[in-house]
C-alpha cells in the first residue's frame, strides 16, 4: 500500500486495520504491525509508529526503512531483483 497520507490517516486503514474511532492513529499502526498483513507499505505518519510496534515487524521478515537514505539504500540493495504488481 502507498498513500499520500499519513499510513495510520483512516482512508487506507481501512484496508488492513479496524479500530471503531478514526483519530486513534496510534491504535491503527499498532494494529497494522501486530497483523503484518502488508506486503509493502510506504507513506508518511512515522510519529505514530513506535519502537515497540515496530519490533512486531521484525520476526515477520519486514525490512523497515525510516528517512529518505534509507529508503534510497534499501531501493539500491534490491533493485535488481525488480517488482510489478498489477491487478483488474
């Protein structure tokens, strides 16, 4: 998932999170780590995901990249192996 938004913004929360009130941002990204059910998640709302919701990610396999240069790296490290996903 790729939004514009903040991750934890109600809009894409809606795709792998279910919390009963929209403005529990925090609630939502720790609901998002605790399932791991993202294949690749890039937007903004990085306050709301801290260390220990993280360290949900990490026994699941999730490379996690928090600034610009690492993000750069990561996209260096992989590039060859390359990725298109397309769906309808």
């Amino acid at each position: 998932m790729t939004v514009t938004s903040r991750m934890a913004h109600a809009t894409p929360a809606s795709f792998a999170a279910h919390i009963h009130d929209r403005d529990l941002e925090s609630e939502i990204a720790d609901q998002y780590c605790a399932n791991a059910n993202l294949d690749f998640s890039l937007g903004g709302g990085k306050r709301h995901f801290i260390d220990a919701f993280l360290a949900k990610l990490k026994p699941a396999g999730y490379t996690i990249t928090l600034d610009k240069t690492e993000l750069e790296a990561y996209r260096a490290a992989n590039e060859a192996k390359g990725t298109l996903r397309m769906f309808g």
